[in-house]
C-alpha cells in the first residue's frame, strides 16, 4: 500500500503543478479549521482545490482522490497512518497539507479528520454526499471544520472558461452578443465539461454526468429501482415552477406505475443527497405549513434540458434564477399572499429582504398585469416598497402607488459579479 500511495502522491504533485486553472467565484475563508467544500459531481470541486494546491509549496502537497481504484485496499484498513507515513517516506523534512478528494468514500472519514487536525495538519476536502458530509460533520466536526458548498459555473464563470472577457459597456454595446452566450448557457447549464465541448457534443456530456450521478449516487447507494426513480426525476422537471405535495406527485407516478405514496416520498427524499435537486417552501412561521407543499428545482438546467423533449424557456429561465438566488442567499422561500396568489422567491435573511417574479416574457394576454398585481400585493402584506421581476430581455421601471417594481433582463442581473 505505501508503494501505491507514493506513486499516487508523487502523480498527483506533478499533476497540479502543470494544471491551467480557471479562477471561480468564491472567497474561501481563511482557518485553521478543516476545510470542506461539498456539491454536486463534476462542478468543479476538485479545481478548487487544485487552485489552493498551487499556492504552496508542491513538496507539500499530499492529495488523494478517494475515487482513484488504486486506493481501494486502503478501505479496508484499521487506521489510515500508512498516509501519512508514505508522504513521509518521500518528504521526512516537510510537513505535508493535505487534500482528500471525495472523502465521503473513506470509511470512518470524520474519525481520521479529526485526528489529523488534533495534530495540526492543515486540511482540505471535498465531498459529493449532502447528508453524509453535513451529519458528520455536526456531530463529529463540530468546530473543527468550515463548510462551503460549490454550485456549478455562474455566468460569468461560464464566460471566463470560454475566455471571453466583458468590458463595461459590452452590456450596452455588445447585448445580442451577451444574450446569445446567455441563452446557451440558460438552455445547457453550467458543468465545465458541458461548457467546453461544441453544441453537437453537449448532451452526450451533460448525460454523462447526470447517468454517474443516478446510477453511482442514488440508484446503487440506496438499492433503488431506477425506472420509478427515472418517473420521480422526470415528473419534477415537469413540474419546475409549480408547488406540489408529496402525494400529488405520487398520485401522478401511480397512474402509469404500480407504487405508494411512501414508496415516493422515500424516493423524493434521496435526490437531495447527491445535490441533484433542492426543495423551496412557502413563506410561513409554523413549520407544518411549511413542510406540506414545496416546489423543487433541479441543480443545473442541463437536467432539464435531458429530461424534456422540448426546451421550455420559461421553466429554464426560473430554475436558474433559483440557483442563482441559492448561492447568494441563506433564507429563501417562496411567498402566498392571504388570497392565494403566488411570488416567486423571497429572499429574506437578517441583511435582505426581496419579492422577486420570474417571467420569461410579459408580453401578449394579462401576464404583465398578473404578475404586477400578485408582486403589489406581496409587498402590501410584507410592507415593502420595492419588487422586481426577472426576464429574459425587457427592462422597465415601474411606480405604482408609492411602490417601486424594477424589469430586469435577467443576463444583465447575472453580470453584476463581473462589475461589481
């Protein structure tokens, strides 16, 4: 095992040294804490740490990657000390900082975390499993880690990975431009694999991604049954954007497929794990009320665009608002006024509190007056005096009775990273 480890660590050392990195848009915090950075698969996890690899010494570097098949004998072990011994064996002057790579897949993880901090190594990691991560690490790493959840590519990420870079006024100058690359990346989402490869090979990519995820993460990690699990996927990427209770969706499933409501809401319950989808609930002070209805979006709006024949702009452009609020926002729901009608999200933590609608366009019928009228009344109830409604590409500012509602192209909300 040490001869397999030196070979892996040496590779790997050689490996980051000679990685081009794209820098992402996050401020990991500086601790003396372990450092854990969870989300999906192939979001760009393992780069992250890549980037703080690069930044020591390359002697220094112990990384592991807990999926590499060489490493499977290790799994087996009472203790992991051969680690370390082997790096040690290699570097007996140097300290190592360690980087373990999906460490979920480590048995006993949190046990040998906790003792390497105790004997003050510095340590990153990566995680891929929402629940497993998250419950070890409260109960076992409690004060002793720091937890940051990685999201697939935002837009300007997207366009720094095609090496695209914006000036100040290309918003103005440039919008077809912009609105082009923005459409590419509202209909086939943010994975970087699916970003660099040409649109003829984009779904291959985006399929590839999603099978490892629904084969490895959630139909032979949970003994699943992968054509209920496939109905359960598929009935929520038809229903992005609308709430739903756990036995509307199973009552739906039962009528083509021969289940339970508890056999669903069972199936429901295991597509957070993976990060493969996230669940909003309404606005409301007593938890039931909360927990009865929810809409759920998907992680990236390649899955949508896997699981429909036909793109539905609408659904892609709200699930990605999602996301985007996600990663910005701690506290985010949707809101029901007292008569039933509905906003979109919520924002609303300690430092902001914002309505927002999602249309794709307000053009043709009532939809712009609907959408006003539902917005005017959540902020009434709430005492706010400004909302706002994302599009695809309409942008106005409205007064209406001391209140303010701001028409925003939602590409042009999703800049604000680049020039701000």
């Amino acid at each position: 095992m040490e001869t397999i480890l030196k070979r892996i660590i040496l590779e790997n050392q050689e490996i980051i040294a000679n990685k081009q990195l794209i820098s992402r848009n996050y401020s990991i915090p500086v601790t003396d804490n372990i450092t854990v950075l969870t989300g999906i698969r192939r979001c760009g996890k393992t780069y992250m740490l890549y980037e703080k690899a690069k930044l020591i010494n390359p002697k220094r570097i112990l990384f592991l990657d807990f999926e590499d098949e060489r490493l499977i004998a290790l799994f087996s072990l009472t203790n992991y000390d051969v680690i370390v011994d082997a790096y040690k064996m290699l570097f007996p002057n140097l300290e190592p900082v360690v980087f373990f790579d999906e460490i979920q897949n480590l048995p006993n993880w949190h046990l040998y975390l906790k003792r390497l901090h105790i004997k003050g190594y510095k340590i990153y990691v990566t995680g891929s499993n929402a629940h497993l991560i998250s419950r070890e690490i409260s109960t076992f790493l409690k004060g002793r880690s720091l937890e940051t959840t990685i999201y697939p590519f935002s837009f300007p990420e997207f366009l720094k990975l095609k090496n695209i870079e914006l000036q100040v006024n290309d918003d103005i100058i440039n919008q077809p431009y912009i609105t082009n690359l923005f459409e590419e990346y509202m209909r086939y989402g943010g994975f970087p694999e699916v970003i660099k490869v040409a649109s003829t090979d984009k779904r291959t990519m985006a399929k590839n991604i999603y099978n490892l995820l629904f084969y490895k993460d959630l139909v032979a990690k949970f003994d699943k049954d992968d054509y209920l699990l496939k109905l359960v996927v598929n009935k929520i990427s038809e229903n992005i954007t609308k709430e739903f209770s756990i036995t509307s969706l199973a009552n739906k499933i039962i009528s083509v497929y021969k289940t339970s409501v508890p056999t669903v809401a069972d199936y429901f319950n295991i597509l957070p794990e993976p990060y493969l989808t996230s669940n909003l609930y309404v606005y409301r002070t007593s938890f039931v009320q909360r927990e009865s209805k929810r809409k759920t979006y998907l992680a990236d709006n390649s899955f949508i665009f896997l699981n429909r024949v036909d793109p539905d702009n609408s659904r892609l452009l709200e699930n990605m608002v999602f996301n985007y609020l996600l990663r910005k926002h701690s506290e985010l729901f949707y809101y029901k006024t007292a008569k039933g009608k509905e906003v979109d999200f919520f924002v609303h933590t300690h430092s902001t509190k914002a309505l927002i609608q999602v249309c794709y366009t307000l053009e043709g019928g009532d939809t712009k007056d609907r959408e006003i009228k539902s917005l005017l009344t959540a902020m009434t109830e709430l005492s706010m005096d400004t909302g706002y409604i994302y599009t695809w590409n309409q942008e106005e500012t409205l007064k209406i009775n001391e209140k303010i509602i701001k028409i925003v192209p939602f590409w042009k909300e999703s800049l604000t990273d680049i020039y701000t």
